[in-house]
C-alpha cells in the first residue's frame, strides 16, 4: 500500500457541507489502505477576510501578529475535517505547522521552509491515523515564532511533506480539472493539460498562473516528487507535474511552441522621472529599493533624451511593496536628484510560456500582432529564452489573456468548468 499526501484548496472546504464531502473522498483513499496525510487550506476566502480585518483594526500591522491571526484559518478547518473523519468511523489528528515539524526561516509572511522534522506525524501514521496539516504555516527555527509561507502556499506545504515523509506522490485538490493552457475563469475555451514538466509548470507559476504555488513547483523538482492537480468536485484525472524526460518518453506530449498564456495582477508598476544620466545611479536606486527587502520583476531605462542628460527608470513589484518602495525612494531622492516618482497600480502582466519557444522563432511577432489587433497598448516588454511577457493596463488583461491564447491555437472545442471559488 502507498503513502499519499493530499492537499484540498479552500474552495474545496467552504462550508460544513463541503468539509463532509471532503472527508468522504479522505475516507475512500484510507479505505484503499494507504497512509493518508491531508495538507489543509483555510475555508473558502477565509484568509482574504482576516487579513481585510486586520487591516480595519490597524493600516500596518506587525507582520508577527499578521501571521498569529492568519494561521488560524487554517487551524479551523483542520480540526472540522479531523471532526468530520472521526464521524465516519475514521481516526484523525489535526496538527498546526509547528507541531507537523515545518521550520522555517523568521521572515513573516514569506517565510522558507528549512526542515521538517515529522516526528509527531509519522507517529500518528504508524498508529493508523489519517493525519491533517494546517497548510502555509510553520514554526521559525530561530525565534520560535509562528509564520506563515507566503499567499497560496498550502501547495508547497503539501509536496514538503510528501518529499520529507517519502510519499508515492502528492494530489492538489482545488476547484478544476488540473492546469490548462490559460486561467479558465478567463478563457472559456482554455484547453486541459494531462502532462506538464516542472520546468514550464514553475514558469507558469512563477508568471502568476496561481493554480500552483511556485515554490511548491520547485520544491517537487528538486525532490522528484510527482503532483497530480486535480479537482475535489470529480473524479476526473488531472494533470500530472513531473521531468520532462518522462514525459517525453512517454511520447504523450508532442513539443508544443507555446504551453500557455498566464496572467499576473498582483505588481504595481514604479517610474522615476528624470534621473540624471551619470555612471551609478541605477546601482544606488536599486541598491536602496533591495535594502527594503522589495524584490522586483521588469525593469526598463528608457533612452536618456540628450537634450537634458536625464532618463526615466520604470520597474514593477509586488503591489503591496508599493508604499515600502516609495519610501525608501523618497530617502534617496535628494542624493540621486530625479524629479519625480509615479505609482501605477491599475496594470496586470501577461505572459506566454513555454520550453518549445527556445527553438522557434516568430513568438514574440505573433504575440505582439495579436495584442495589437485586441487593440491592447503595451507598457513593458521582457523576454526570456521561455518566456515573453508584457505589462498592460489593467482592463486590458481578459483581453490580452484570450488574444493570445488564440494566436497561438490553444483554444479547445469544448469549455473548462470551473466548480467553485470566487477567483480572489
Ligand atoms: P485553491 O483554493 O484550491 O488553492 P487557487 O484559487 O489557489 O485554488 O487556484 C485555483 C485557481 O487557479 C482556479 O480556480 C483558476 O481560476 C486559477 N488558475 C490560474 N491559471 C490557471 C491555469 N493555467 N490552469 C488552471 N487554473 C488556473
Ligand atoms: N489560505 C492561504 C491563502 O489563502 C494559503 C493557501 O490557501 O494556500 O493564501
Ligand atoms: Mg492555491
């Protein structure tokens, strides 16, 4: 018998009703015999609401205690489960993040991963338990403080435990069929992946495609452990994540050019007006913008106008780096001596991915005509040997997603479904 981790997403648990259901699909794989270790997210849009609270009660709260009130989301529907199980005759155990054995680094809200000691869950294995895990928390080595993993990261919780407890495989239970070529919210016509390699499934995710969580991505690279993405309202197979090489052996993926189009609206776009033109500026401006702990995406100098020896720099971050960001220009403003820092908010980034695209030329041509002809004006550009993504205002992002989908012949003949969530 095999040992499976399975993670269910909070669309999958939004109410008692959905936490019953979920406990009879739990019940099924234990009654196959395997050992079962559930990785949990908090219900339905449960952390989106604490967090609106938090910031009713205060506009910048500590990031220690951000991450004391959003863990218990997932606290809550890890012990319902473990109540619903116990009801079907099923012995379970609920365990927060800290007492699974998830250390991380002390960084609040972005916390890493650094070891997993699983005592207390091999134990509640051995002894036949169906053991549940709070996702997206762990415990600081260092400051034995409560931290959460970053937005999303139940999935990385999932395959950490999979890889620390030597699982088969882990299943992603969300609110559709697997991956698809786009975000089927957006493009009805979207069509079903069966197989992706982690490479092109980390450029997804990493180009905002949130189906799965990056790091959970590159995690089962580095450990080899499979994923199967798959819906918790079916019984339909999804898509498995795995190397390349078996999936090529297979020879059930021929290289598609383009493995589909993601979306990202999460970034704010930053522009400094008129920077002097002198050797060094770019250095001290980014220089101050890393010592915030800001990490940043594109970046673009346009060309200096020769007339006034000065140049605009435009880069994007995540958008609730927004404020820090501009702060941290702010103290600089007078030693660089730029004019003027614009905030844009109302932006969305779209990109095409894909391996295939290193050996074809013509995909940006082909990209750029379709956003043309969908009348989408482009803000930045960047490229990447299998990547090419753009910056558009925010209206245009539904647009831009399905134009290119179409230039590149994803669309599918029938329609993805999409069984639950608000899509926040
Ligand atoms: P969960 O709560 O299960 O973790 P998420 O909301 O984090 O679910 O992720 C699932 C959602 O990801 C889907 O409902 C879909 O709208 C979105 N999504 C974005 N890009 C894709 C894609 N390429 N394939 C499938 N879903 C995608
Ligand atoms: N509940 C957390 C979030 O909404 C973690 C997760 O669902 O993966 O970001
Ligand atoms: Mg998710």
């Amino acid at each position: 018998m095999g040992r499976i981790v399975q993670k269910f997403g909070g669309s999958s648990v939004q109410d008692a009703e959905s936490i019953k259901r979920v406990a009879r699909r739990i019940a099924r794989t234990r009654g196959e015999g395997h050992d079962v270790i559930i990785v949990i997210s908090a219900m339905g849009d449960t952390t989106d609401e604490l967090m609106d609270l938090a910031l009713k009660v205060s506009p910048s709260p500590k990031s220690r205690e951000l991450d004391m009130l959003l863990t218990t989301g997932e606290r809550q529907s890890a012990a319902l489960l473990a109540m619903a199980l116990s009801d079907l005759g099923i012995d379970a155990v609920s365990y927060t993040g800290s007492q699974a054995g998830i250390i991380t680094t002390p960084t609040h809200g972005n916390a890493r991963i650094i070891d997993i000691t699983p005592g207390r869950v091999v134990k509640s294995l051995d002894e036949g338990s169906v053991v549940i895990v709070a996702g997206f928390q762990g415990v600081a080595q260092t400051s034995k403080d409560v931290t959460t993993l970053g937005r999303g990261a139940s999935d990385t919780t999932a395959v950490a435990l999979a890889a620390a407890l030597g699982a088969d495989y882990c299943e992603i239970y969300s609110d559709v069929d697997g991956v698809y070529t786009a975000d089927p919210r957006i493009v009805k016509s979207a069509r079903h992946i069966s197989q992706i390699g982690y490479e092109d499934m980390m450029e997804m995710a990493a180009s905002g495609a949130k189906i799965l969580h990056l790091r959970c991505v590159e995690y089962a690279r580095r450990e080899g452990v499979p994923v199967h993405v798959r819906s918790s309202f079916t019984d339909k197979p999804g898509t498995w994540v795995r190397s390349q090489d078996e999936i090529t052996k297979d020879g059930a993926m021929e290289e598609a050019i383009i493995t589909g189009v993601a979306h990202d609206r999460t970034e704010a776009k930053i522009t400094i007006v008129n920077v002097p033109d002198r050797v060094g500026e770019a250095a001290r401006i980014f220089r101050a913008i890393a010592e915030a702990d800001i990490n940043i995406d594109m970046i673009v100098q346009n060309i200096s106008r020769l007339s006034d020896a000065a140049t605009d720099i435009s880069f994007t971050l995540p958008m609730d780096s927004g404020a820090k960001a501009i702060a941290a220009l702010d103290a600089i403003k007078d030693e660089v001596g730029y004019e003027e820092v614009l905030y844009d908010d109302q932006i969305g980034k779209v990109s095409v991915v894909g391996v295939g695209m290193r050996s074809h030329p013509g995909v940006s041509a082909t990209f750029f005509d379709a956003l043309a002809r969908a009348d989408v004006n482009l803000q930045m550009i960047s490229t990447s040997e299998i990547r090419i993504s753009v910056i558009v205002g925010a209206d245009d992002v539904d647009d831009a997603v399905r134009a290119a989908h179409s230039a590149f012949g994803l669309d599918a003949a029938d329609e993805a479904t999409v069984y639950a969530g608000t899509g926040r």
